[in-house]
C-alpha cells in the first residue's frame, strides 16, 4: 500500500468515475472563463516550459510508457504537491480544488520523483485533506 496525494475537484468528475477532476482537465474548459484561464496557466506553466521551470512533461519524466487513460496522476507527497503547483496552489482550491490523500496499492513514481501515477482500479481509500475555507 502506497500513499499519495492529488488535486482534483471536489464536485466535477471524470464521466464514469468518482474520482474528481484535475486541474489540467481539459472537461473544465466549458466550466467557465475562470477554468478556462486555469487550465491555460498550467499548460503554459506546466508543460510547455520545462527548460524554464522544476515540471517536466510526463513524457521527459518518465511515466509516458505506463500511462494511459486508467491511469490518474498524482504527488508521491504533500510537499511535492504543493511545490508542482506553488504560486496558484491557493487560487486552485478557491476554484472548488481539494487535496485529496489516496491509499492505492501501487504507484509509480516519475524520474524526478516530482509525480507519480497510479491506477483508478488500485485506489484502496481516499479522504479529503485540504480545502479552502
């Protein structure tokens, strides 16, 4: 058993599934012009300019030959969450974002150690640890 920690929506979820969406969902574009700039700042930020920041892509880290779409990202630790997201971490949970700590069966964790991924099927318990207030 492994612990791990995702952001993800408390109300909007993957179609099929309870797990919530994240914040690089491309489901909460439609949700309104402040998802939609979110989800902008992330793929700008996040993954298009990792020669300028600590993000790398899951495919310059690691995980792209294992994940697939029954795959959920993840932190492997509070710390590392908060660091992936840092200076929004605080307008994400304004937008509905919790912080949720998975106990899964397995996870796999990135090169970087910075994410990991574990499968939507492994997920043994789940509970939310942070909301905003």
């Amino acid at each position: 058993m492994q612990i791990v920690y995702r952001l993800e929506h408390k109300t909007l979820k993957f179609s099929g599934n309870q797990v919530g969406l994240s914040p690089y969902s491309e489901e909460l574009k439609p949700e309104g012009k402040a998802f939609r700039r979110l989800y902008e700042i992330l793929h700008e930020q996040h993954d298009y300019n990792f020669k300028d920041n600590h993000r790398p892509t899951s495919k310059d880290d690691g995980l792209d030959d294992i994940f697939n779409k029954e795959f959920l990202y993840a932190s492997p630790s509070l710390d590392t969450l908060k660091e992936w997201f840092d200076c929004i971490y605080v307008d994400i949970l304004k937008l509905g974002f919790v912080v949720r700590r998975y106990r899964v069966e397995q996870s796999y964790n990135s090169d970087s150690d910075l994410q990991c991924i574990f499968h939507k099927d492994e997920i043994i318990s789940k509970r939310i640890i942070k909301k905003h207030v």
